[in-house]
C-alpha cells in the first residue's frame, strides 16, 4: 500500500495517454495524493492496468477507451469522468505520437497527417471538449505536455515539432480565453524521458548532455501545475530539461 496524501482530495483528473510512460506516472502520482482518475488511451488493457493499480492502493479511477484524433470519442471520455465522479478539475493533454522520424523529403504524407492529427487536433479536441466541465466546476487546470521540440527543431521531427509548436500556441492562446474563468493553462515539457516512445533514440544516445528520466521524474511537476493557486501561473512553459527549449 503507498503512503496516501491530500494535496488533491475531491479533484477529479483526466489523464490522456496514461497507459504507459508519463501519462501512467501521472496517473499514479495524481491518485496518490487523493484525486479521482479517468485513465484515457486506445489501448484498453493499459488503461485498465493503470486504473487497477489504483483502486489497489486505495484510490479511485476508471479506464475509459479514447482516441484523442476522434471527437467525438473524447467527449464520451469527459462525460464518463463527469458521470463517474461527478464533476472535473484537470485535465492532462499527454497522448502523443513520436512521429516519423525521417526528413520532410523522405516522409510520408499520412504519418505527417497522422502526428498532427494526435498531437495537435487531439489536444484541441481534449481542451474543447473538457472546458464546459470545468467552466461547471467553476475553474480547474488544462496542463499539456508539450516538447523542448517544438520550441527548437532539428532535422528529421518535422511532423513531431510542429504539431508541439502548434500545442504551446494553443496552450497560450488557451490560456488567455479562460482566464476570467478560473481556469489555467500550462505547458510541462518533460525534456528525454525514457519510454516507449523514445527507446531507440535513447539506444542511439540522441540525448547526450540531456537529463535522461525516467516517467516518475515527471510527476512532481505535474503535481505542481494542478496544485498552484487560483489565479497562479498561467500561459507558461514549465521545463525539466537542460538545454534552452
Ligand atoms: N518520452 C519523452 O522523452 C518525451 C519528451 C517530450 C515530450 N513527450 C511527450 O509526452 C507525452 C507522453 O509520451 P510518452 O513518452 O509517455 O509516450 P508513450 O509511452 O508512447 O505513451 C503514449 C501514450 O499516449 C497514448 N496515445 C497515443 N496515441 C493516442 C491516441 N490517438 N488517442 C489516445 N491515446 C493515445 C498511448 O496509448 P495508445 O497507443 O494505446 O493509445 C500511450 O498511453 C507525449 O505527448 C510526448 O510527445 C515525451
């Protein structure tokens, strides 16, 4: 059984993504500390793995099967954590794809689509359709885990780098429109975390000089965005990396 705290006791969070790496840690870290957890992805299996290992320690959550490209499936995922606990807080835009990884001569249309779609559609479609839900609780956190990428990029990430450009406009943009509502809006970049995701990269060293994390390295700062006062931070970037975004 893990050491219970309260920093979030009666927050509700949805975390898209929390199947595995740093959604999954997220999940727990949020879980740990007393929110209730709606745990998203396509992968059913993992979100319930996620989802079970809390209700064993004690806390409370459910699994729900999102694919964050579909809207109309994310807003089934806000409406199943409204109705399963009432109401929603947070909400993590964690769900990505690494994309091609080729230039933008050698890359395929559909997997440059597919990436924006996921990365940057699918982000809009969680803020959409989560703001209703949190303008009823009458404020909350957006945090979106964004990429040192997306602020600088180089040769081979087209497709990854811009659909994270394209996420911290939206963060800012975001962030200004709800702003008289009590609600704010955050960018994490997690800087290399070693995940699914990014497992050959890490074999082939691309991150030398970096601060090679594991996902539970993430947690404490998401733990501080969805913790911070209202009004506190809000249209920043938040980065645990080394080197400038
Ligand atoms: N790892 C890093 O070094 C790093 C660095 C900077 C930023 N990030 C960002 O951190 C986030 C998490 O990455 P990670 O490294 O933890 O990757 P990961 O281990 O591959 O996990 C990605 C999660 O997103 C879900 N997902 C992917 N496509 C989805 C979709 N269409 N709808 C719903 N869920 C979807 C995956 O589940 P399913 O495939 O089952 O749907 C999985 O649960 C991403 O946004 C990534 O860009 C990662």
């Amino acid at each position: 059984m893990q050491t219970r705290d309260s920093q979030l006791r009666g927050k509700v969070a949805i975390v898209t993504g929390a199947g595995r790496g740093i959604g999954r840690a997220i999940a727990l870290a949020y879980a740990r500390q007393g929110a209730a957890v709606c745990c998203a992805a396509r992968s059913m299996g993992q979100v319930q793995e996620t989802a079970a290992q809390i209700c064993a320690e004690g806390g409370r959550a459910i699994a729900v099967c999102t694919d964050v490209a579909d809207f109309e499936s994310v807003e089934r995922m806000v409406r199943e954590a409204e109705e399963a606990f009432g109401g929603l807080d947070i909400v993590v835009i964690n769900a990505g794809v690494g994309g091609a990884q080729q230039s933008v001569e050698a890359s395929d249309q559909q997997t440059w689509r597919t990436t924006i779609e996921v990365n940057l559609i699918g982000a809009y479609h969680c803020a959409k359709a989560a703001v209703p839900a949190l303008k009823r609780r009458g404020g909350g956190k957006v945090i979106a885990v964004g990429s040192g990428l997306g602020q600088r990029g180089i040769a081979g990430v087209s497709d990854y780098a811009c659909s994270k450009a394209g996420l911290w406009m939206l963060t800012r943009v975001l962030a200004q429109e709800l702003a008289q509502h009590g609600i704010s809006v955050n960018q994490l970049i997690p800087g290399p975390v070693v995940t699914q995701m990014t497992g050959d990269q890490m074999a082939r060293n691309t991150f030398e000089g970096e601060w090679a994390k594991s996902p539970e390295d993430v947690a404490p700062l998401a733990l501080f965005l969805a913790t911070q006062p209202e009004p506190g931070p809000t249209g920043q970037n938040f980065s645990l990396m080394r080197r400038d975004t």
